[in-house]
C-alpha cells in the first residue's frame, strides 16, 4: 500500500474563518483539518465515548433517519465555500457522470412524471443541468443542494454531504444506481477519492492520492496525517450489539460519527480526541446534539439476511463446525468478535497490513463483527480479499490451518449464511 506524505497543512493554506466561541483562526484546505490545541477548552475524553443507552422510540428513529440521511451538519461551509464543489457539479456534472463514479439516484424521491420522462429516454443525462434538476428534488443520496431559480434558469448555489453519501446505496429498481434506498448498505461502487479530486481547490500532489483510492475505499485520516492506506467503506448495519465501531475499535458508535462528521465531512460542530491531538470547537455546535438519534437510528438498521438460495445449507451446517474449530477463538458471541470483551489484534496475528492500524489510537485492529457477508466484499479493512473464498485461503495458510478444500468450501458457505 502506497504511503505518501503532503504535509499535515498542505503547500498551501487558507486562512478560513474565525469562530466564535474560543475565538481562533483555522486553516483548512481538502489536506487539513483545523486544528485547535490551545484554545483551553479542557478535553480529558474523546468526544462520543462512553456507553450510552438508545432511544428507540418512533421520533428518534425517524429524527436519526432524517439525520443520516439529510443533515450536512452544516459542511457546506467545506464542500462549497472552500472545495467549490457546487460550481463543478453544476458546470460538468452529469447524470451520467454522476452514476459512472458511483453516486446513487433515490427513485422515491422523482415525480411521476419526471420518472416517465427518464424512462422514457426524454431526459438528457449528458446535461449538467439535469444533476442541478435532481439535486433540486433531493435525489441524489448523500448529496444535499440549494438551488435557486432567477428567470427560470436553475442556480446550484450550496452543497453539502450527508452520512448516506458513503453508507447506503439504492436497490437499481428503476435501473442501475437509480432506486430505493439501502440504508446502511456502503456504497461500494462510490469513487469517494475520485470525486473529491473535481476539486479547484487541491494540489495536484493531494489529487493523485484521491485518484488512487479507486470506487468503495476512503482514507479518513488522510487530511490528518497525510499518508495514505485507504479502507474500505464498511456497512454501517448490523452494529447493535457492537461495543466498538470501526476497524480499529477507536470508540464507540457516536464517537466516530462525531469524528467523521467534524474532520472529514467538515461539519460546524465539535470534536476532540487528546489522543490525536485534535480539539475542534466551532459554536453552534451541528453535530452534538443529533449523535444520540443517530446512533439510535444506526443500531436500529439490522443486517440484510442472506437471500434464499444464496447458500448451499447442508455445506453450511458443515462450515459451522470448522468455524467453531479454526475461527471462534476471535470471532465469538453473538456479533463473532472478542473486541466486546476489550480484545484487539496486531496485525501479525492474522497477517494483515499493519500500515493502517500504525496510525490510530490503538495500533490493533478489531476482530470485525461478521454479518451480512454475502452483501459487501471485498474483505478485511483494506479489501485484500476479494471474495470469501479468498479470506478462507488467506487464514488457511497464514495460520496454518490444514483445511481440506471440501473443509473450505463448506466454510465459505457458512460465511455466506451469517
Ligand atoms: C466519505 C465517506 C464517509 C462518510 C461521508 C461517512 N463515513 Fe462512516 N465510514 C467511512 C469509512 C472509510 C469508515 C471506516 C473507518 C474505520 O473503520 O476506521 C467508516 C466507518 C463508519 C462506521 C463503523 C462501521 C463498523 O463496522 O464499525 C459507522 C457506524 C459509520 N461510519 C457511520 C457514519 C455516519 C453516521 C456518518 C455521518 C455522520 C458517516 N459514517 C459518514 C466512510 C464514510
Ligand atoms: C486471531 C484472531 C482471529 C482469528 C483466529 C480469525 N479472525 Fe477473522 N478477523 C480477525 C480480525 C482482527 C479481522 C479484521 C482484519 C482486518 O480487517 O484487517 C478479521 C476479519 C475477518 C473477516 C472480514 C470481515 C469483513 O467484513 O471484512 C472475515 C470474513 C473473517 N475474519 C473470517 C474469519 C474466519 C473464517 C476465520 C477462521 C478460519 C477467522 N476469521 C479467524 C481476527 C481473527
């Protein structure tokens, strides 16, 4: 995996804003984050960590819903006043474009009518202007537009990203990348790097580490460090009973949605982690005061069950036994992993790239929770599996397993079944 080095603040810097509360000045490109050590506020604990009970009633569940799905916590002040985003995508985004680096169209969200016309082959999807058409309907998942119309003629003037942009994709019921919402689901296919490369605002040193990351990886700690080991963008389903979030089990779940959507989504709000250093105050706070429903909304979102006949049963009854034998050491409990029990691994002990694990707080990573894994290859943080064939094979010889190949095969279809 490639490492490459520009520089916590970038060649060049942007002196942005002056916030309110601690009063400090903040430097933000695409390449850094703003950073605040020394403004007093005291830190002691990482925002978001410590347990904390959900809320499961219908009003959370629908505030948090309406949070992954909609709120930018305010990161326009990022994507449009910094990144310029919204004049590129008006300017020379497509729908077609759009859909070719990954990004999903919410059928829900078109009228009738305009869906007609779209089928109809009426609606030109090589126009820009269309994409500024589906913005205005809010239609675009995880993309969230201000348009202004003057003398009839549509102005893209805001644009921000919402959670759902890099955690759900849609079902293709309309046709590919356009259709119902999959909450929860990565979006696998979205060239995360790719896009954020449009940008007017980055060197072309932070463009080539963007374009390298190719569809369904993000590094989020890129604009901190400046290396580069892009992950995979994990589902973000099934994590009910999941103590720590992440590959690297940094905190719990509102610990890194706070992460995320302050460092890297740009969102108004606060975030600290002695650490990492970082301690971001920005008033009013945007993020805050929604991390409860959101996180409630998140461990309501159940794993997708396995469709019927995507595995061959009578194998799987099989598997589960080689699993107990060879796998359940880690991967235990309900959810399959020992982190719930405050367990992590150095990478050496399952063989994997240890570069990513090197820059977090905890070095290790997190027995991964298994489920849904039929739905979201490639495997392991970085998607050095490709299917699950291929993690059978890995653990198999790295850990010197001895597994017949009937003895994989079955595992596989147990894996498929979970
Ligand atoms: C630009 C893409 C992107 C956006 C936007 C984004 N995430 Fe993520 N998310 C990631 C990546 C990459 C990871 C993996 C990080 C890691 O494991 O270290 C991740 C990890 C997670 C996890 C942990 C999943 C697990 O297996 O433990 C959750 C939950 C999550 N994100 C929720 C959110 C929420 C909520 C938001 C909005 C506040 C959000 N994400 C915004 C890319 C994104
Ligand atoms: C020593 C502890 C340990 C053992 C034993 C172990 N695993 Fe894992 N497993 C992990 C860790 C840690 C990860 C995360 C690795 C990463 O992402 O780099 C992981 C990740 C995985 C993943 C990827 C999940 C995803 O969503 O990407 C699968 C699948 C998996 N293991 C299956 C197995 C199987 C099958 C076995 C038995 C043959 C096994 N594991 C044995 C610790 C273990």
């Amino acid at each position: 995996m490639s490492t490459e080095s520009v520089g916590a603040c970038g060649p060049f810097l942007m002196l942005k804003s002056i916030l309110r509360a601690g009063v400090f000045l903040v430097c933000c490109t695409v390449a850094c984050v703003p950073q605040n050590k020394s403004n007093g506020a005291s830190a002691t604990t990482p925002t978001g960590a410590g347990s904390a009970s959900d809320d499961f009633s219908p009003q959370t569940l629908a505030a948090g819903r309406q949070v992954f799905r909609f709120d930018t916590f305010g990161d326009e002040q990022f994507w449009t006043d910094t990144a310029r985003m919204h004049e590129v995508v008006q300017r020379s985004v497509s729908p077609a474009t759009a859909l070719s680096v990954g990004l999903k169209v919410d059928a829900d969200a078109i009228p009738a009518d305009v869906a007609a016309a779209i089928k109809a082959g009426k609606v030109d999807l090589a126009d820009p202007a269309t994409t500024v058409t589906l913005l205005k309907l809010n239609a675009v998942v995880g993309l969230k537009g201000t348009v202004t119309t003057v003398n009839g003629k549509d102005n893209l003037t805001r644009l921000g990203i919402t959670c759902a942009l890099c955690h759900s994709t849609v079902d293709d019921a309309f046709s590919k990348g356009i259709g119902h919402r999959k909450d929860g689901w990565p979006n696998r296919d979205l060239n995360v790097g790719a896009i954020i490369a449009l940008s007017p605002a980055i060197t072309p040193a932070q463009k080539a580490v963007y374009n390298s990351w190719g569809p369904g990886k993000y590094d989020p700690r890129f604009n901190i460090d400046g290396k580069s080991t892009p992950l995979v963008l994990p589902p973000a389903y099934g994590l009910a009973q999941v103590r720590n979030e992440t590959y690297t089990a940094e905190g719990p779940i509102s610990y890194w949605n706070a992460y995320v959507a302050v460092t890297q989504m740009h969102g108004h709000g606060n975030f600290s982690d002695p650490r990492l250093g970082i301690n971001i105050r920005q008033t009013p706070d945007m993020v805050g005061p929604k991390l409860a429903s959101l996180r409630a909304y998140q461990h309501s979102i159940e794993a997708p069950a396995s469709p019927p006949g995507s595995f061959d049963a009578d194998a799987s009854t099989r598997g589960r036994v080689v699993f107990n034998q060879n796998c359940v050491t880690c991967h235990v409990g309900v959810n399959n992993t020992d982190n719930n029990s405050g367990v992590l691994h150095t990478a050496s002990e399952t063989g994997q790239d240890a570069s990513y694990a090197l820059r977090t707080a905890n070095k290790s990573y997190r027995t991964t929770p298994l489920r849904a894994l039929w739905q979201h290859a490639p495997y392991f943080h970085d998607g050095s599996a490709a299917t699950l064939q291929d993690v059978v094979t890995h653990y198999n010889n790295f850990r010197r397993l001895g597994l017949s190949a009937a003895q994989q095969r079955d595992l596989v279809q147990y894996l498929k079944s979970l």
